[in-house]
C-alpha cells in the first residue's frame, strides 16, 4: 500500500480530504454486520478498490486480531491496494481493563496492522462500563487514555468510537463527556459520537452535538445507524451543528435496519448544502459504485434507493411525463447525471401520449410527427396492462411493440409451429424415500422455421421452462449462431388474481443477457408454461434484433 499524500488531486484540483472535513466508510467493518452479508478477502479487497473510486477520505478496513479474515486483509492490503484518495483504518477496542495497552495482544494487532489510522471503539456510557465491561468509571477513562497515547506514541493517527454516546449522555452527561476529553487530550484527532442503537432524531443530535462542541472543545465526527429511518438525516443534522467527519456504508449496509447510506451523505452536502467532501467529478461515479458494490455483496440494490437506484429518476404518471417533455427539471430535484444515474420512463396504464412519446425518444424513435403511431400505441399499452401485462419492468416488450406499431411489422426472426413440454419422475411412496440426486425431468420439443429451414428440437431441463428455454434456442441458433451468446439470467413468476388458486392468470418476466447487457421481456397467461413461453420468445427475439441492428 502506497505512502498517502495529505492532499488528495484529482481532476487537476487539490482537496483536502483527510483534514478540514472527513467522509469515513465504514462498510468493511460495521456494514458487513448485515444479515445475510458475507465478505471474503477478495470481496473486501475489491469494494476498497470501489470505494477508492468514489473518492472517499478513509475506509475501515475491519478489526485485526479479532478474526483472521481482517488479519490477512491488512497483510494482503499492504501490498495489493494502490489507493489514489482513501487511508486505510483499522478498528479496535481500547486495551482490557487492568492490562496495559503495550501489553495487550488485540492493540498490538491494531498497531502492526500497517494501517496508518486506527479507530478505536470506548464506551461513553457509564452503564455499559459498569454492566458490560465490569469495570470502574475511571478505569474505563484509563483504557482510553492509555491506549490512545500508546497508538499515537507508534506514530498512527487515532479516531475515537464513543459508543452508545446519546444514550450515555442522556445517562450521566458529565460522564460521557469526560471520555470525549480523555480521548482528545491523549491524543485523538476526532472522537466521533455513536448512535449505536439508532434510536435518535435530527433535533436531539443537532442539540447533543452543540452542546458537546461547546463545552469540550474537541473535533466531532457522527456515526448513525438507521433505526428510526433517519440515519442520513441524522448525520446531516450533526454537520449543521459542528461535526466536520461523517461515517457511514455505501448502501447503507449494516446490522439491523444498516447504517447511514454514504452515498446520500455525500450527495446531500454536495449537492444541497454545496459542501465539497468528494475530489471534484467523483461524486459522478456514485450510481456505478454503488452498483458495482452490491455486485460484490450480493445483496440485490434497492430500486428505490436515492440518488442511485434505478427509480431515483423514473416517471411514470402521464402528468409527469408532459411536464418532462417541457422541462426535466420541473419533476426532478436535480439532473441524475450529477450522481451518474439517467432519467427513465416508465410505460403503464397510467401512461399519458407525453410517456409514449419521449420513452419513444429514448429508444431511438422520433414520433412528434406521428400522433396516430403515438395513440395507438397508448391504447395497445393501457389494454395489454389491463389484462396484466407490466411494460414499466419490460422495456423490450415495450420496444417490440413499438416497433410494430410504428414500423406496421413485428421483428420476426422464427416462425413457430407448436411447442410442447412434459415432466416426469418416478412415483414413491412419500418425498423421504425418494432416492438421493433423483429430480423431475422435464423434456420440450419445438417445431419452428428459422431462415427457410424447418427444425424440429427436443430439449432437456430441470423444469418446464428451462427445458423450453434450452430447445428454443437449439433449433435457433442453427440458423442464427449469435443466439449461443444468450442466457436466461432471471426468471419472476407473480400470480395475478390470487382469490382463483391454481388457475388464476400468471405474469411471467424474463432477463436475458448477451454477456455485455440484459433486456427483461413479459408474457401472461393462464398457464404458467405459456406465460413464459411467451417471454422466453420475445427475449430471443429482442436479442437477434439488437444483434442485426448492431
């Protein structure tokens, strides 16, 4: 890991990012507490990397000698993370009570760590000192002040965790105060104050933030979790009363309902409170890091997530949508190109001639001079939807339908015959006796044309639609080879009129990729195979056209 200069530079300009004001993502560490979130070493490595991008301060790396994993990412950090803008931090507790923190093994794991910060977690609450570490108050503030001054007499830069600190303060204020002193006067450059169990709301932390700023002089930073919904809300409230360092994950990620979403922080003062915290253009990268991290996590992001999720900027009332056409800032709060996401229309039943016509637009086809085009498209919208079709989630769909109204032709590469599919298995007694590795099989044929030729496929699968799926494609790609670059990579089923049990009417949406994008195509139908025979079809259809227009 490369020596960091005080000044980060990016886009030619200088800004400080390790001094006046500090973004802190501690997504490695407290983010990867979230349920259901697992990180390797390679994993760690590479949202490093990724948050590197996006140009924060520090990164926390995790806690060395708490677990192996943390370990070996300092050891393997040293040498294979090359970061232009972040530090690395690595997390710790202060030393145990009645040990001294040259002596403790967990501080000389922080300290041979390699990483140039360290921030250390301290209880601020008297009764945590009491009933969770078993100690006295004044140990507790020996602890602190030892192990601060042990780290920074080793040269390392210290932050102080106070955790549980607003829950402490409304405790016993001149106790918890005292530990932010402590901390300060031995040394630490900023003591952060936790709310660890996210329980607080902006005017409670603008209030405790002013009132510690006040009375102790020290640099205040915020640590938010989401417990009430107001994680960001709360970090912002802290930054309008002093507090010049921000914590939080990308995503929000973190134990229960996560941590403040980083990239709202940072957005918000940005763009709102026309705070500069990000090297300048960096902030642009935000959706597709963001992206690319929950990529890594494996935790699908959320739509509706601000600023980067792919609703953030999406219309789909009609009213919108011709306020739109007129001006794009008379329905969005900013241009999503600041945060590096785009403006979507959505196609629905609620879709106004305005929709149809700019979501046209964004496909490519100019209809301002074709209003019947426009209408029948509209009402071809609204009656499929109707009977339970979604456009909003199947922008192929839409194209294809589009084109054949616009063009008077569907794209059509195969002219099916018939399809068919069966399942079967062997009969046992009860589920628990069938033998171990036996599974339905389903078996598909499909007559089509393709090209002037006739194919006749059979295809095996582990269910009806894979198997369809695997003969749709071997009669076609005999004709049309590029269809070997296509994959089925998703696959939603949702019953539409539940009261109807086993016959209600099923939508069908299916994502295909060609390796370097994907389409979501529907179908509906009363049979589930039909359904999704019918987005199977379309999916197909919809890559042979992008390949043939490429």
């Amino acid at each position: 890991m490369t020596e960091h200069q005080d000044t980060a530079r990016a886009g030619g300009s200088d800004l400080d990012l390790h001094g006046a004001f500090h973004v802190y993502d501690t997504t490695l560490r407290d983010g990867a507490q979230q349920e259901g979130l697992t990180l390797s070493v390679a994993d760690k490595l590479t949202i490093a990397r990724q948050l590197d991008g996006l140009g924060v301060g520090y990164i926390e790396g995790g806690w060395p000698g708490a677990n192996p994993k943390d370990t070996e990412f300092f050891r393997r950090a040293a040498t294979e993370l090359d970061l232009r803008h972040a530090r690395l931090a690595a997390f710790g507790a202060t030393r145990r009570a009645g040990v001294r923190a040259a002596d403790d093994p967990l501080v000389a794991a922080l300290r041979e760590s390699g990483a140039g910060v360290v921030t250390l977690v301290a209880k601020s609450h008297a009764g945590h000192v009491e009933k969770a570490l078993r100690t006295t108050l004044e140990e507790n503030l020996a602890m602190v002040r030892d192990t601060v001054s042990h780290l920074r007499a080793e040269g390392q830069q210290v932050f102080l965790d106070a955790e549980h600190f607003f829950d402490g303060y409304r405790l016993d204020r001149a106790y918890a105060l005292e530990v932010l002193r402590t901390a300060a006067e031995a040394g630490a450059d900023v003591v952060a104050l936790c709310d660890t169990n996210g329980g607080m709301l902006p005017p409670w932390v603008s209030d405790v933030v002013r009132d510690v700023i006040d009375t102790t002089g020290v640099r205040v930073g915020i640590h938010c979790h989401n417990d009430t919904g107001c994680a960001v809300a709360n970090t912002l409230a802290a930054v309008d009363a002093g507090a010049t360092h921000v914590q939080g994950c990308i995503n929000g990620y973190g134990e229960r309902t996560g941590n403040a979403d980083l990239v709202n922080v940072v957005a918000n003062l940005e763009l709102k409170l026309d705070r500069q915290v990000l090297p300048p253009g960096l902030l642009t990268e935000a959706t597709r890091v963001a992206h690319a991290v929950a990529e890594v996590t494996n935790v699908p992001p959320s739509a509706r997530q601000p600023y980067v999720g792919t609703s953030a900027f999406a219309h789909k009332a009609g009213l919108h949508a011709s306020a739109i056409k007129v001006d794009p800032d008379l329905y969005q709060h900013m241009d999503p190109a600041g945060v590096g996401n785009d403006m979507r229309l959505l196609v629905s039943e609620m879709a106004g001639r305005a929709s149809i016509e700019l979501k046209g637009r964004e496909l490519g086809f100019d209809l301002s001079d074709s209003p019947e085009v426009v209408t029948r498209v509209t009402q071809r919208v609204k009656e499929l939807e109707s009977r339970g079709y979604t456009f909003e989630a199947a922008d192929a769909s839409f194209e294809l339908l589009l084109i054949e109204e616009a063009e008077g032709t569907r794209p059509s590469y195969f002219e099916v015959e018939s399809w068919r599919v069966i399942t079967e298995t062997a009969t046992h007694a009860s589920h628990t006796e069938r033998p171990t590795g036996e599974d339905a099989v389903s078996e598909a044929t499909v007559k089509l044309r393709a090209a002037g030729v006739r194919y006749v496929v059979t295809g095996e699968g582990n269910g009806p639609v894979n198997a369809l799926d695997q003969a749709l494609r071997a009669a076609i790609v005999q004709a049309f080879p590029e269809v070997a670059k296509l994959e089925l990579i998703d696959f939603k089923v949702r019953i539409l009129d539940q009261g109807h049990g086993t016959d209600a009417i099923t939508r069908v949406l299916i994502e295909t990729s060609d390796g370097t994008s994907s389409w979501v195509t529907v179908g509906v139908g009363a049979n589930m195979i039909e359904a999704s025979w019918e987005a199977l079809a379309d999916g197909i259809t919809y890559g042979l056209l992008r390949h043939h227009a490429g």
